[in-house]
C-alpha cells in the first residue's frame, strides 16, 4: 500500500472514532500532498510523499519552538500532538551517533580535506539519510567533522 493510501485509510478511522486533531492533521498533510502533486503534475510517489511529511514535521518543530519562547502552552501542547501523529509515517530515525558513523564513512569515500569538501559529503550522505535524520542535525554533525579534519 503507497504511503498516501495508508494515510487515506488512517484519516477514514480518525473519523469513524471522531479524533479531531489526528483528522485535522491527517487533511492537512493530505492537502500539502496533493498540492505536491499539483506542482509536479503527476501523482507523487513514496519518497516524495516523504519529503512533504518531513517538511511538516519541521514546520511543527518550528511553530514548537516559536510558540515556547511567546509562553503559549496551549499551542505547544496541540502542535506536540501533530507532530507526533507526522512522525508515525516517517521512517525510524536514528541517533546522533548514527548519524556520526554514515558521516564519517561517506567523509572517508569522497577523501573530504576539510569544510571546503562540505558540499561533496552532503550531496552523498543525505540520499543515504533521507527521512530517517533531520537534515539541520546531519549538516551540524558534517560541519563539526569536517572542522576537525
């Protein structure tokens, strides 16, 4: 079943159980995809689904954030929520210290010198790492290695 199906089906039972905010998010992560869709003219298969679903975890993580230095609990509170009903369709994310071991590997494979070779690591090691890792978190962790080498 394609990603967006499933979330079609999950939608279908947010609202036979009448969960408000698993709906909502559910329709609005379905919009974004067909308004991928749209953009792209054709319908949008499982990786690009993807990247629409990880646009909106950032964008959560980001309205997380803002809302927290303004003092709005409530909003913090409903968009935790949200963020954790998008994160059950991104694959398993992995850890600071995998992200350090697939960073290293592909630093040693393109023979980066230093900060300069940035661009080389990153063109390689995000394809291996997408969904799984944000992509701040992956840049962070490249600039750090890089720095030291």
């Amino acid at each position: 079943m394609a990603l967006a199906d499933k979330i079609r089906e999950d939608l279908k039972k947010a609202l036979k159980q009448q969960d408000k905010i698993q709906t909502s998010t559910l329709r609005l992560l379905l919009s974004e995809i067909k308004n991928a869709e749209i953009a792209q003219r054709k319908p949008l298969d499982d990786n690009k689904t993807l990247d629409v679903i990880a646009r909106e975890v950032r964008r959560h993580r980001e309205s997380i954030e803002a809302f927290n230095q303004g003092n709005r609990n409530d909003l913090v509170v409903q968009e935790e929520a949200e963020l954790n009903i998008l994160t059950e369709y991104l694959p398993k994310q992995i850890n600071r210290e995998e992200i350090m071991a697939a960073a290293r590997q592909t630093i040693d494979a393109v023979q980066a010198k230093g900060i300069r070779d940035k661009g080389k690591v990153m063109s390689q090691l995000m394809p291996q790492l997408k969904g799984k890792a944000d992509g701040k978190e992956v840049n962070d962790i490249v600039s750090q290695l890089l720095a030291h080498e």
